[in-house]
C-alpha cells in the first residue's frame, strides 16, 4: 500500500468530521483523533485500508 494507514484513516476520520460540523452520528462533539481509543483508530484504520485496497485493485 502506498500511504501509510494511520495517516490515511486519520484524513479519513478529520474529513468525515468536516463534513459533519465535527459531530458524531448521534450528534455529539467528535472526539479528537488521539482521544479516540485504539478500538476505535483501529476500526478506522480498517476501513482506509479496504478502501486503499480496493482504489489500488481499480488502478
């Protein structure tokens, strides 16, 4: 994979909380990425990486 992971899903992460006013999906402040918990920059982790995956599987 050509990007880094972490660096992916914490782009992805900042630009879903820019589209949402930085709210969560029951509308609370999102929490800053640090302030996440591994759980949870784990599961965002995944998901950029299944979405590099599959960019670089189109290319």
């Amino acid at each position: 994979m050509a990007n880094d992971p972490t660096a992916l899903a914490c782009t992805a992460y900042a630009a879903y909380g820019e589209s949402t006013g930085n709210r969560n999906f029951r509308g609370d402040p999102m929490p800053r990425w640090e302030d996440l918990g591994e759980p949870i920059q784990t599961a965002w982790v995944a998901a950029a990486t299944a979405v590099a995956r599959a960019v670089e599987q189109e290319a």
